[in-house]
C-alpha cells in the first residue's frame, strides 16, 4: 500500500501530489500533463485498480502536446511504457482506454476542452495557468467516459 498525504493507508490519490510528479517527470507543467493525471486518477477510481494493475491504450499518438497525456497517465497509473502497460496509438485523440479485469473504461477530454487549451492565449496569460485550471475543474467538466465489459 502507499501512503497518502497525511499518512493514511491507502491508494494514493492526490491530485496535487500526482501532479507535482508528474511535473517533475515531464520536465514543466503543461495543460495535457494535467488531463493525463485526471484521466488516470479517474480511472483508478472507476475501476478500483491499484498503481500499474491495468493496462492502458492511448489515441494520442506520438506528438506532442496532445502526447503529454501520456506522461500524466504514467505517473497516475503506474502503466508505464518500460513496463508495457501502456501503449500510444494513432489517431490523434485527447483519448485513452484503461483495462483492469473484465472492466474497460475509456475516457476523453471533452472537445471545448482541448479547443480552449489550443487556444489558451485567448484567456490565460500562460499554458501553466490553463494547467493550473483544469486541475480545478470537475471530471464532468473535463470528460465523456464510458464503462463496458469485456
């Protein structure tokens, strides 16, 4: 088991301890960084899975920033990519699918999301303040998600 903030027993679930990570991994902090590790906290929840005990199809591709969803997924699952829990494929897709048993949720940033991300300037003097914003918003304000048997 790993502790949480404050030394409980239990999966570690803070969003704001899985973002510091996830920062410090990534290298900056970044709005589809921050989407990653909802998405993977999220899915640990709805699916009741522990760190790195599912298995993880990302439609982000490889090319970044739409790819920094992986990042936030690594760290928040504990799927990484040298441990072949996680894997990228095309098309392109704010999108990923997290398996755990018999259970597959996929989940997707909604489209006004990535819409405003991409055009942050609009609003937010910086992409850290769009990060820091979405980290904010409810999983209902940033995805559609839907749960199915395999």
């Amino acid at each position: 088991m790993e502790k949480r903030s404050g030394g409980s027993e239990g999966p570690c679930l803070c969003l704001q301890e899985m973002t510091d990570r996830a920062v410090e991994f990534h290298g900056h902090l970044g709005p589809f960084l921050v989407l990653g590790v909802r998405m993977g906290l999220f899915a640990r929840r709805e699916l009741d899975s522990a760190m790195g005990e599912m298995e993880v199809v990302a439609r982000t591709g490889g090319v970044p920033s739409l790819s920094c969803l992986l990042d936030g997924i690594q760290i928040s699952t504990g799927c990484t990519m040298g441990k072949g829990k996680i894997f990228a494929e095309p098309p392109g897709l704010p999108e990923a699918e997290f398996s755990a048993g018999d259970r597959i949720l996929t989940i997707r940033a909604k489209d006004e999301v990535v819409d405003e991300i991409r055009r942050w300037r609009e609003r937010y003097p910086s992409l850290e303040d769009v990060a820091r914003e979405i980290q904010e918003r409810s999983d209902e304000e940033l995805f559609d998600w839907k749960p199915q048997k395999r």
